[in-house]
C-alpha cells in the first residue's frame, strides 16, 4: 500500500509536556476575527456578494449585484460588535489575538487604530478574507505579502501568525516560509498542541485553530440556539483539558467574530466563559504569539 502524505500519528499516545509558564494546566487563547469590510462584494469589483457567517441567508442575488442585507450584518460587526467584545476583554483584563484582514483596517480607522495601541497580537487572516484554496500560486504569493506590508504600515505591528480562511491551498504554508516573516500558521485544526513541520528543508511551527470551540456554530443549521449552549459546550471542553492538564497539559483556541458573539443575547456566554476560567487556578490565558515564542524556546 502507498503511504499517505498526511500524518495520522501525530504525538501518538505520548504528547510532550508542554511545561506552560506558571506549571499552568491549560493554555486558552481568545481570538476576534476582523473581517468585516474585506468579505465578498461587488463594491470591491467582485461578481458575486458575501454569503457566509450571516444572519441572513446569502447566495441569492445576482452576478454583480449588491446583498444589502449581508452589508448591513456585517456593518453590525465593526460598528457595534467589536466594541463589545473588547470592552469585555479589557473589563476582565483579558488578553487575546486579532485575527486580522489586512483590507479591514483601510475600511474602519477607528478599529485600526485600536488594534494599534492594543497591547495583542495580529494574526494575518489573509488581505481579504477569501478562499486561498482558490487562488493560483502567484496570486496567493501577492495576497500574503499585501497582506502582511499592509497591516505592518498601518499598525506598526507584524503580523507574526497567519490563518487563511476556512483552510489554505497546498501552496499555502510554502509561500508563508518563503516570505519569511511568519513565525507560525495556523492552518490547521488536528491537534491540541502546537508542532513542527518541515517546509523546503525548514522548520516550521503550526499552531492548530479550532472550529468547534467557535461561535461559527451559531450559524449552522445544527449549531448553537442561544448563549447556554456555547457557554456550556467551551466549559465542558475546558474543564475536560483541565483534567487532562494534571499530567499533559493542552491549549484551547476560543474563535470569535462581532458580527456572530457580539450580539446582546449572545456575549453573555463570553463573559460567563471568562469568568469560570478565572475561578479556576493554573489558566494561562495568553496571546497566540506567546504560544509560539514559548514553543519555539522550549520545544
């Protein structure tokens, strides 16, 4: 039988000790996914309007037409939405990873200029946020590197994560080694620890992303119906890894996106999530850059 190229084994029955900073039992890193102003529109010159994550069914104009509906949800996000959560996270305070598309920070100064002056990290998610798997090489090679310059010129911060949307294309992680200004991806969702994989004989770290921790569940079909059920299912996932984290501790990914949690009936699950993780001791809550340096200096 031919061998796959795929790894099924992984760390196996026996995960490394990931020795968190304070012997802590769990690592969770909260993510806001920027997206709102990058997604699919004829404004932007494309075809097509966005259909995705929304409260409102999409797909159903025509070729060039505009979704004022899918608009106007997505104008909930950067308007109402972003604002909520942060204020949450900085109620708490909270640290956490903006997942950022490069194209929404020239669509909401004021939101770029707080993802500025905020003291977490920018994971790149793509310039716009589009399907990579999509893209020919050359023109995933260009949408890396407008992504990254652009976000650099108007945070003066590197982007040092990437995370495509959905999932990358086969050319994807060799593209981001050879830009060479990655310390990680996040492209992947098989595992509860980060890991080394090598890229055109280079080492290269991998961070895995999660979806079902993720209020994407809130849109579909056999998703969340309301903010108990997403308080609930991330808890029972926490208190599990936490169990776990008395011998092989793991890391949790928590996704997030304005226009979906940031909702009134919805954010509450946030912060009752936030709070349970604080009645718990030995919870590193971190940036996703913290992860990657600390895998880099210890693994």
């Amino acid at each position: 039988m031919k061998s796959s190229k795929r790894d099924f084994v992984g760390y196996g029955q026996i995960p490394p000790n990931s020795d968190w900073p304070n012997k802590s039992k769990l690592a969770i890193n909260f993510i806001i996914n920027v997206e709102e102003g990058s997604e699919y529109s004829p404004l932007l010159g494309d075809k097509k309007s966005e259909a995705g994550l929304s409260e409102v069914p999409g797909g159903r104009h025509l070729i060039n037409q505009r979704d004022l509906g899918i608009e106007s949800i997505y104008e909930y996000g950067s308007r109402v939405g972003f604002w909520r959560l942060t204020r949450l996270f900085e109620k708490y305070k909270t640290p956490y990873t903006f997942f950022v598309c490069a194209l929404t920070l020239l669509q909401n100064e004021e939101i770029c200029n707080y993802i500025k002056n905020s003291p977490n990290d920018i994971c790149c998610h793509g310039y716009r946020w589009e399907e990579h798997y999509k893209l020919k090489k050359n023109q995933e090679e260009k949408q890396i590197k407008k992504a990254f310059d652009l976000i650099l010129k108007l945070t003066n911060k590197r982007a040092r994560g990437w995370y495509c949307r959905y999932a990358p294309s086969e050319n994807t992680r060799k593209l981001l080694v050879q830009n060479g200004n990655f310390l990680y991806d996040s492209d992947s969702y098989n595992d509860d620890l980060p890991y080394w994989v090598k890229v055109n004989k280079k080492k290269h770290l991998v961070i895995p992303y999660s979806l079902d921790t993720n209020d994407v569940h809130f849109k579909l079909p056999s998703g969340f119906s309301g903010s108990n059920q997403f308080y609930e299912y991330v808890c029972d996932s926490i208190n599990y890894l936490y169990k776990e984290g008395s011998h092989k501790p793991k890391m949790l990914n928590i996704g997030l996106h304005p226009r979906l949690i940031g909702r009134p009936g919805r954010v509450t699950a946030i912060e009752k999530i936030i709070k349970h993780i604080k009645s718990l001791d030995k919870i590193w809550l971190c940036k996703r850059e913290d992860i990657a340096k600390h895998w880099i200096e210890n693994f």
